[in-house]
C-alpha cells in the first residue's frame, strides 16, 4: 500500500512558510554557527544605569585600582584622577545626611557626570584592549557574558500518538525539547514500515497529522531542529487512523 504524500500534513497554529518549506527527510546538516571563542570581548555597561549611586562609587573604585599602574592602559581617557574625583564628589552627596532639595539636585548632577566619564573611560578600555578577554578583566570593568553554541540536540522523548476528532486523522505529541527552532515528522504505514514520508514541520511539539487512510496502522517519528542542526529520530510510535 502507498500513501499519497500530498494528503500528508501536519496542522499547528504557528507553522510558517520557510518551515513548511524544509523537507523532513532531508538528512544535510543545518551549518553550524560561527564559533565565538576568538570572538572579541566586550564592556558590559549595565552597571552604570542600574547599580545605585553607592554601588556606582563602590564599582568606580575597583576600575581605578585596577587600572592604576597597569601597562595595559599607559594613557587613560579621560584621566584615572578625573574620574576619582568626580567619584569623591558624588560619594560626598550621598553620605550625607542632609536631604535637602539642594542636595537632591546636586546628586542628579553628579551622577550622570560620573557616567559619562566611565563611558568614555570604557570606549578608551575596550579600543585599547583590542577585544582581548585577559586583557579586559585586568580593567575592572564587567565583561559581556559570551554566547557557546547549543550544540546538537537531543532526539525527542516520549512520542505519543491518538486519534483525531476527525476521519483519516492521527494526533502526534512528543516532550518538548529545549532549544528547538521547529520539530520535523515523518510518518510511513504499517504496511510498508521503511518508506518514510515528510510531513510539514512545526514550532510546537506537537502536530495533527491529516490525510491518512482510515483503518491503516501508521508509524510516525519526529526529530528536533535546532541551531546546530537536526537531532537524532526519535523512537517511533504506531496508531491506527480512524
């Protein structure tokens, strides 16, 4: 018995055309990104809009120490003793006690001053450093948290297959597998158990497979995409359609 592959699919809300698009059969891996390992390193500047403004002076400190005397920044811009003093100043405002409207005001002109300093100290740091990891944690700034590639992922677990609310109609479900793009089904009957045949992909773990011929045992299998490519096949299931 053959199956007419054009009556095969896969019905799931969130299905686009790119992935309805990619045979399931295909067995070409997806490239693998770029590995990031000699990848630059970069700044992170968070810190100088989120931490408060004691944490700020606490964080401008450590930056000063470590960049004072250190070969790997001859020339600083702008100077390691003008961002210490403009540190010293909002460090002054905030331990005090005096919360006049004065005070307020001169604490919001403080801070930003000292932010911009430290941007400009970072702009000269990472140029300077040349992106170079070793480099910049000798700075005492935070560091970009660098991004590892997933690798392959793991084959789907846990393929269930029922019947569906209509004729001809198989409902296909598998665990959903972390940091997959889409998830590719291939179904082949019962009668012929080697002839896989593609069924559309889907975002979600889960697909109603439609078409089928009512009666017949089918076998369904699914894989995982993700950025390194497909995972292995899952274990197959077997169902008959009504």
């Amino acid at each position: 018995m053959t199956i007419d592959t054009s009556s095969i699919h896969a019905s799931t809300v969130g299905d686009t055309a790119a992935e309805a698009s990619t045979p399931a059969t295909s067995t070409t891996p997806v490239p693998s990104p770029p590995i990031t390992a000699n990848k630059p390193a970069k700044i992170a500047l968070t810190f100088i809009a989120k931490d408060n403004d004691k944490t700020l002076v606490v964080a401008t400190s450590q930056i000063v120490n470590a960049m004072t005397g250190n070969t790997n920044y001859p020339a600083p811009v702008p100077t390691l003793a003008a961002v210490t003093a403009a540190s010293a100043a909002l460090f002054a405002v905030v331990n005090t006690a005096n919360a006049s409207k004065l005070t307020i005001a001169t604490r919001r002109q403080l801070r930003p001053a000292l932010a911009a300093l430290l941007r400009q100290l970072a702009q000269y740091v990472q140029t300077t450093s040349n992106g170079d990891r070793v480099v910049l944690m000798g700075s005492g700034f935070p560091l970009q948290r660098s991004r590892q590639p997933v690798g392959v992922l793991p084959a789907p677990a846990n393929l269930r297959l029922s019947r569906g609310k209509v004729s001809g109609q198989l409902r296909a479900r598998c665990k959903v597998v972390a940091q997959a793009a889409s998830y590719q089904w291939q179904i082949a009957s019962a009668l012929a158990p080697t002839v896989w045949l593609p069924a559309n992909p889907t975002v979600a773990a889960h697909a109603n497979l439609e078409g089928l011929t009512p009666g017949t045992q089918y076998i369904v299998r699914v894989r995982a995409i993700g950025s390194s490519g497909p995972s292995d096949w899952s274990e197959a299931a077997m169902q008959i359609a009504m």
